[in-house]
C-alpha cells in the first residue's frame, strides 16, 4: 500500500491496482470558510499536489460534504471525475447522482474490471462534544477492506471526538494501518469543547486498536486547529514506546510505502 499525504485530510491511497482519494481539499490557502452556528476558520496551507496532477481516480471517500475543510470548492469540482463517491446518506443526498449513502456499520463493495473488490464499512463519528450534531452534522469514518487481502484493514477515523462509537471500532475490526483525524479542533465561539481528536485521544486509540501503523493526517492547515504536530509529538512522548512505536509521520506530498 502506499500513501500519499496531499494536507489536510487529503489522502491517495494506492493499493492492489486501486487509486483512492479521502476527503478532497485543494483549494489555494488564505481562503476564510464559514461552518455555521458562528464558527469560521482561514485555510492557511495549500495543498502539496494539484488536483490537475492527480491523475484518474477509482474512488473518493468522503467523510462529509458540508465542511470546507473536508470538501472545499476545487475538491468538490474533482467529484465527478471519481468512478465512485461514498460518503453519509445526508451528503449523498446533497450531491445527488451516482453519489452512494452509507450510515455507521453499513457496507458497500467498490468494483472495477480486473482489480479486486474492496468492502467499504463505515465507521461512527461524533464531531464534536454530546448534543452537537446540529452544529456539526452527519460524518463518517471508512474501513476498507481488498477482497484476497492484498492488504489488512485500512481505517480512517474521519472528523471526530473520542467517545463510545468510536472506541467500537476496536471492538469490531482488526486494523492494520489507522489513518486518525487529529487536530483538537476548537472555536473561540464554543470556548474550551473540542471537534476532533486529540494527541492523548490518538494514543488511546491506538492503545485500543493496536494496529501495526498509526498515521496522523487532518492536523494542521487552518486556523480552527488547535493540536499541530508539535502537541501530538509531545503527548506521544509521554506514551509507553510500544504506542510510540506504531505512529509514522507521513511526510506532506512524498508517496510512502507502508506495507507490512
């Protein structure tokens, strides 16, 4: 498997034939995006790889359509030239066409002539503190899963908080390589609650999942992140080196190997 880190929570996947891309971000930086509910953020790093370079895509999973700084306005002109978009049932309702829906724990197979199958799983997400699902809306993760096993569970954690839902997904899947949405998002209108994980949060996670990588992506970017690089790497200093053992660093815009 290899990986591409665009920014942000932009991601190539490139695995068994298949070229996938998570959560299309590559508008130019300096950009001020509104959330709702008073909550805005000012994009402050471009994307590493243009969307023009990207090449042809099999797939784009979407963890939500709503926020721009998951699917910006250049990411969102990239979607049709996908051969399949899967996000929430709420977005694919926003985006209409061939877009496919999928709740938590619901499943989907990806199909392309001479490649084989991936079992998509969606996986729950809570982005934000309890009751702020009409700030933040429907979000999802995604466990992939290439039919002969080409490669182990890839999971992408999505835009979230630690909490129960989450915490299940050690419970019900055996991951091998954990992409996690990092951040400690937080905005001066809502003071102290946060909107994703933490560093403490990924080391817990990771305590939980055990998988043989963690990689943090969706950490920096825009000004509504809080936990950088820096803060996580100063959490994870703290862990028992078995946990610091499993977290890479994805150099921004190099194609790593990550394979077992």
């Amino acid at each position: 498997m290899r990986l591409t880190h665009i920014g942000g929570p932009t991601v190539l996947i490139e695995a068994a034939g298949w070229r996938i891309l998570t959560d299309p971000t590559f508008d130019p930086p300096g950009g001020h995006y509104d959330f709702g509910w008073g909550t805005s953020s000012v994009k402050v790093a471009g994307p590493a790889v243009r969307a023009a370079e990207l090449g042809p895509l099999d797939a784009i999973l979407l963890t939500h359509d709503h926020h721009d700084d998951n699917l910006d306005a250049a990411g969102r002109a990239l979607l049709p030239s996908a051969g399949t978009v899967v996000t929430t049932t709420s977005g694919a309702r926003r985006l209409g066409g061939e877009t496919r829906g999928l709740v938590p724990w619901a499943t989907t197979i990806l199909d392309v002539p001479g490649k084989p199958s991936i079992t998509v799983t969606a996986t729950p997400c809570r982005h934000g503190p309890p009751l702020s699902h009409p700030l933040a809306g429907d979000v999802i993760g995604f466990a992939l899963d290439w039919d002969g096993g080409a490669d182990g569970t890839l999971w992408i954690s999505g835009d979230t908080v630690l909490y129960r839902g989450v915490r299940g997904v050690a419970e019900r899947l055996d991951v091998d390589v954990a992409l996690l949405h990092l951040g400690g998002v937080q905005f001066s209108v809502t003071g102290p609650l946060r909107y994703t994980a933490t560093g403490s949060d990924a080391i817990e996670l990771c305590r939980l999942l055990e998988p043989r990588v963690a990689i943090p992506i969706h950490y920096e970017g825009w000004t509504h992140f809080k936990e950088g690089r820096a803060a996580v790497e100063r959490e994870l200093a703290e862990a028992p080196e078995e946990i610091r053992g499993r977290f890479r660093w994805i150099p921004i815009g190099e194609t790593v190997e990550v394979g077992g």
